[in-house]
C-alpha cells in the first residue's frame, strides 16, 4: 500500500523548474491559524478550478506527533496529535472520539493505483489501468492524465473522508508516474493532477499532503499542506524536505523496522530539522514507537 521513491539531482533540477509554474497559481501562505483559508484559484489541467473560494481546513504546522495505523490491530488510543488511517476502515464514531480528544486525522486515498477490494473498483474502466505493482497483489497503476475519470473516483473518495470527520488526505502512490506503469507519464501529468486533488480536498476543507515523490517537493511544497515521507533517513533524503519545513508545515516521516535503520541517528537527525519519525512495521498497524521528546 505504500512504498518509498527515491529522488535524483535530474529530478530535483527538473522539480525546481516546475516550481514556479504551480506556485504561481496560488496565493501568499496565510498567518498561522488553526483553520487555514484555501487559495482563492488552484487551476490545473483542463479547467480544473476550486468551487468554494472561501472554505477552510485544519494545519499541520511543525512540532505536531503522529502515527500510522492502515491496518490492524489499531491502537486509537495512542497519545499523539495526528492520526492517519484508512479511510474505509475507520468509522465516523471514531474520528468523532478522535477529534474530542484533539487528535488532527489524516484519511489514506491511494490516488496512484487501482485496488482490487475497494468498494469502488468497478469506477475504473479498463484503459485506464497500467501494471501490476511489484510486491502488490491487487493493485494496479492508474493513469494519471485521464483527470476526466480519475477525479470524481478521487472527489467521492475524498467526500466520504470528509463526511466521516477526517481532517486531511494522504495521496498515496503519487510517486508512481515515475515507475514502470505502461503509461509513460512525467512530472507535468502529476502536478496537472495534484491542482485537481488539492482543489477538491480543499473545497471539502481537507487539507492535502504530498507522499513521498521527493523530487517534487521544490514544485509542490508551496502549494501542498504537509509532507509524508518513508525512511528519509534511510535514503538520505530528510534534508530535501526543508522546503515544507521552511514554510511552517509539518513533516512526518516514518522508518521501518524491517530496515534495520538506525532508529537513534534517525531521531537525532529528525530533530535536527523538525521531522516528526516514527518507527513501524511495513504492516502499518498499532506496532511501533516514536522519537523521544
């Protein structure tokens, strides 16, 4: 369900170049607040532009504590600020007993693969489903330019999030159109479909992360609301999110325990920057434990 991309300095040159093309569809970052106002116009391919100019959504700014739990056993009792969870196996009640606590939830949405057991399958026609993903029976790459399919599978996704009280998404597999898919995308399919995700997440008022894609950060940061990364540390990537940092937005980042990471370098170097790491299972359920304070 998740898995780390590495960046190179091709990509990241690249990224930079694209920066100025996004960031200049938004508007200057607001004051800090507990509810943000979205950008009045985030325009991406065909047309896509925000319906409700005036809607709000939770921060994520630096300093927050999370952890990840896609799969069970969960621990919803953990004592952290964020929780992120998926989003057909949590409950209303339980983002409501979430939020009376003062716990920020993050809702998981894979927008870079089809999966065969989502109740939504079916929405998906053939063409636009690429290859299989290695290590992941079941699922399938999707093709991103095909924004007229993709995004009203992803706005239903996202309204169910928001319906059940979540306060975010996390865009999985976003990376994946820089893998082998069968369709031959590149960074500019990306960010046209990105604008349209974040454009839906916001007039939800859901605040959307990046995942992964390290190299997009420099394109992306500006535009997106925090940063989710797996084992930066591990890949010597956790310097490259000083741009979501810089900007007062959350990074959470988690190690595996299967890597056999140095989990104290990890945490010295995390809090270094400001990165909240965690360490988990590649199973993603209640398993694992955080930085030290």
């Amino acid at each position: 369900m998740t898995r780390a991309y590495s960046a190179t300095p091709i990509r990241l040159a690249f990224a930079l170049g694209l920066a100025a093309m996004i960031l200049a569809a938004c508007t200057a970052p607001p004051p800090p607040a507990t509810q943000q106002a979205r950008p009045a116009s985030i325009t991406g391919a065909e047309g896509v532009v925000a319906k409700n100019p005036i809607s709000t959504f939770t921060q994520f700014p630096v300093g927050l504590t999370w952890d990840w739990q896609l799969d069970g056993p969960r621990d919803l009792t953990r004592d952290v600020d964020v929780l992120a969870l998926d989003y057909e196996d949590t409950t209303a009640s339980e983002i409501a007993g979430l939020k009376a606590r003062g716990v920020r939830t993050i809702c998981y949405v894979s927008v870079g693969s089809w999966e065969e057991w989502r109740d939504d399958a079916k929405d998906f026609p053939p063409d636009v489903l690429g290859k299989s993903l290695p290590e992941w029976p079941g699922e399938r790459y999707v093709d991103m330019r095909r924004l007229d399919v993709l995004l009203p599978v992803m706005a239903a996704r996202f309204a169910k999030c928001a319906e059940k009280g979540f306060d975010a998404i996390e865009p999985d597999n976003m990376g994946a159109y820089d893998n082998d898919t069968g369709f031959g995308m590149n960074s500019e399919d990306l960010i046209a479909y990105m604008r349209g995700l974040i454009a839906e997440a916001h007039d939800l008022g859901l605040a959307m992360g990046q995942k992964n894609a390290i190299e997009m950060v420099p394109a992306l940061a500006g535009v997106m609301d925090f940063m989710i990364s797996e084992q930066c540390y591990q890949y010597r990537e956790c310097d490259a999110l000083s741009h979501y940092l810089a900007l007062g937005k959350a990074v959470f980042n988690a190690e595996y325990i299967e890597s056999g990471t140095d989990f104290d370098a990890a945490c010295a170097k995390s809090r270094a920057l400001g990165i909240a790491t965690i360490l988990k299972t590649r199973d993603l359920n209640r398993t694992g434990q955080a930085c030290p304070g």
